[in-house]
C-alpha cells in the first residue's frame, strides 16, 4: 500500500514538473516575442527618422545661389 502511494506521489511530482516546465516555456516565448517586437519597433522608427531627415535636407545636386550683392558693393 506504501509502495501505491509513493508510486502516486513520483508520477504526480513527474506531471507537475511537466506543467511548470512548459507554463516556463511559454513565459520565455512571450517575454522573446515582446522583445522581438520592441527591437522591430524600434529599427522602424529609426528608418522613418532617417527618411525625414533626409527630406529635410536639400537636394545635393542642387546648388542655392549666393543672396545678390547690394548696389554700390565692389566685386574684387
């Protein structure tokens, strides 16, 4: 009758190892999936702050004139 319970008592301890093993796996994948996200996130929003500060630069093939002199101004 010991012999049933101790038996009961392994295979039960077995199975409920098992659980926690896998609810510890399920944490790590979430906590790896969120993670995964947040670097996504992040990488994209570097990219679309790169683009817009390349939209804000001017064009380099595109030279702006100097502003006119003023009349009367000598030009050496």
């Amino acid at each position: 009758m010991d012999l049933v319970f101790l038996v009961v008592a392994l295979v039960g301890l077995i199975v409920l190892k098992g659980a926690l093993a896998n609810k510890e796996r399920g944490f790590r994948k979430n906590r790896d999936r969120k993670k995964i996200q947040q670097v996504l996130d992040a990488a994209r929003r570097n990219l679309e702050s790169d683009q817009r500060q390349q939209s804000d630069l001017p064009s380099s093939g595109k030279k702006k004139s100097p502003p006119p002199l003023p009349p009367g101004s000598k030009t050496d």
